[in-house]
C-alpha cells in the first residue's frame, strides 16, 4: 500500500490520489480566454493520472493580470471552453481546480519570453496597476496606485462573482491566490502594505482582504466545494512576512471553511536569497499542518515518486502539487504508481504503455 496514491476527501470532492498538477501560468490566452491550448495542456495532466489539475492564476479583473497573456474568469463569456475543459479532465477520473488571482502592483508585466518589466498601454498594457501602497515591486516593474476603499471592495465583489463563474464552468476546487507578491500577499506583508487604515499596520489589518476574500467566496459556492488558500509562507526577508504569521493565518482561515493550505514561498521581494533543494518547502507545510490545524500541500523541487510518498507517508503534507516536473513528465503519476508498486487504472488508449 502507498499513501501517495490514498483518495483523499475533502467536503464533497474526494480525489483519487495525493498528486496535484500546481498552476502553471501559460500566458497563451487572448482577452482572458481559454481555447485549445489549455485544453490539451490541462487535459493531458488528467490523462496523465493526476488527482487534481489546477489551472494557472486566473484573473478577475482584467486589470489582475499579471500580463496581457494571461487567463481570466471576469466575463461570463469566459465560462464555455473553461466548461469545456473540466468535462475533459472529469472525464478522465480527475477533479479540476481553478485558482482566482489578481496580480496587484505585479500586474500589466511582460510575458517570460518576450523580456521582463512593464508593459505600456500602447502596447496592451493599463495604467490602472493597484496595489496596497504606492510602492513598485522593482523599477522595472509598474509603479502603483494605492486602493481606495471602493477598489477594495469592488475586488472582494469581483473575487465572488469569479467564484461563481468558476461553479457554473464546473470546478471542483476553487483556490485563492495569496502567493508569490501578488495583490492578496502584497496586503499581508508589512514589507508591501504601509497603509494606515483597517487594512494595514497589524496583522489583524493586514490579513482583513484575504479574510474578506475567503468568506465572500465561501458564501456563494456550495457547501461541498473545497476551498484551498495559496500562501507564501515566508518572505525571507527580516520584518516581513514569517512562518509564525502564516500558522495564526491558517487557523483564522480554518474557522473561515478554507479546507486546504497551499505552501509556496517569497515572491514579495527582490534580491532575496533562498537556498533551494528537493522538497525545500516541505518544512512551511508540515509546520502550518502540525500548528495551524490545517490540512496542506507542498511543492518545490518534487521529482521522485519516493521522495513524493516520503512526504504523505510521514504527514508532513496532505499532498503535493507539481509543476516543472509535470512539464516534462504529464504522466508522473502514472509512472510513480508503477515505481511504488500502486494499483492505479491506466487510460485504456495507453495501456500497452504501461511498464511490466
């Protein structure tokens, strides 16, 4: 018996093993839209055995994106090929999952390939780039304006209404983007909020958006949707945000009805220096898990299905989510299965395939 490949239940959903597919940003999408490409991009991590296929951060507003390339869930319009793609991905025995994001003062930036910076109006680019406080990520990067209490709210109503779009396309886990320096992390570090207001100086004020977020988006889902949180557990820097603040967010999230925390790290600041290795942010998930009372899953540098099972076995996360690596091997889990001895069912298209 593995526990890599245990079901694990959440609320209505149960997957079918402890492997997720982490969001991916393509920046292939055109106006927001999803079309072939994240079909079979997304449809071949199912096909590949994954228990859970998270699309890239999808933004709510249009002005959330973290370029121009990016996929978005802010029009109605969006939902019929994002429906499209989760009956693909259920259909080959996997959940599907969406990640609302907005990209705050890390919006309206160049995709990987084309450069790195801003990207001006005449260019498709916008001039609206919002953040917590009138401070640019770096100077290459936009320079933002700070958030009204209107813009405030008017993201915690577009968070719900995305929410709702992403029920109605057919999602079965729906995640919130509190990672890597984007808007909702950008409110929750001291290092990026330098607001005066209820939404900044203590950690009671800084964690308020992501708790607006998190009951307005638990409000409108049904009951049996799990809800993961994505966080930065750390922003490695001295003063910033730590692991001692991201335990006291799990447990207020926990009472919120968030069932899973997602562990990633920095993001925030630039020049920091993180010293990396397989399965280097194991350590953020098996503490938030073991204080903050909250089910988690870790990434970072996972490759090996031993090293995979190591981890659920131990309980030092409740899964784990993989992306480079399921770049170069969609099949991980299917291959995994076979290294670890697990009985998984293979597409019967690829059976033939499957190692003695």
């Amino acid at each position: 018996m593995t526990s890599l490949f245990d079901p694990l239940p959440l609320r209505g959903v149960t997957l079918r093993n402890r492997i997720g597919v982490s969001p991916m940003c393509q920046y292939s999408s055109v106006d927001g839209f999803a079309h072939d490409w994240h079909l079979v991009h997304l449809g071949g991590f199912a096909v590949g055995g994954a228990g859970l296929v998270f699309t890239e951060a999808t933004a709510v507003l249009p002005e959330g994106r973290i370029s121009p390339q990016d996929l978005g869930i802010w029009s109605d319009d969006h939902v019929p090929m994002l429906q499209q793609i989760t009956r693909f991905i259920h259909a080959q025995g996997a959940a599907s999952g969406v990640q609302l994001a907005h990209a705050g003062r890390k919006a309206s930036t160049m995709r990987p390939w084309e450069g790195n910076g801003t990207v001006l109006s005449e260019a498709g680019g916008w001039s609206n780039v919002m953040a917590p406080s009138p401070v640019a990520f770096s100077p290459t990067y936009p320079q933002p304006v700070a958030m009204t209490g209107e813009d405030i709210r008017a993201t915690v109503a577009a968070f719900r209404v995305a929410a709702q779009r992403a029920v109605s396309a057919g999602f079965d886990v729906i995640e919130l983007h509190a990672a890597h320096g984007y808007l909702i992390h950008e409110f929750l570090s001291p290092l990026s909020n330098l607001r005066s207001d209820e939404y900044g100086g203590s950690f009671e004020n800084r964690t308020r958006l992501l708790l607006d977020i998190t009951r307005a988006v638990r409000g409108v889902i049904p009951e049996g949707t799990p809800l993961f949180v994505r966080i930065s557990a750390t922003d490695y820097v001295e003063g910033g945000w730590n692991v001692d603040e991201s335990i006291q967010l799990a447990r207020l999230l926990n009472a919120e009805g968030v069932d899973l925390i997602d562990c990633s790290s920095g993001g925030l600041a630039t020049g920091v220096k993180v010293t990396t290795g397989p399965g280097y942010q194991v350590p953020f998930a098996q503490a938030i898990r073991a204080k903050g009372g909250m089910a988690t899953a870790t990434v970072g540098m996972i490759t090996e299905a031993g090293q995979a099972e190591s981890i659920v076995a131990s309980g030092e996360a409740d899964m784990v989510l993989l992306a480079r690596e399921m770049l170069r091997q969609p099949h991980w889990p299917l291959l995994a299965a076979s290294q670890l001895g697990a009985k998984v069912t293979w597409p019967p298209q690829y059976e033939r395939a499957r190692p003695a």
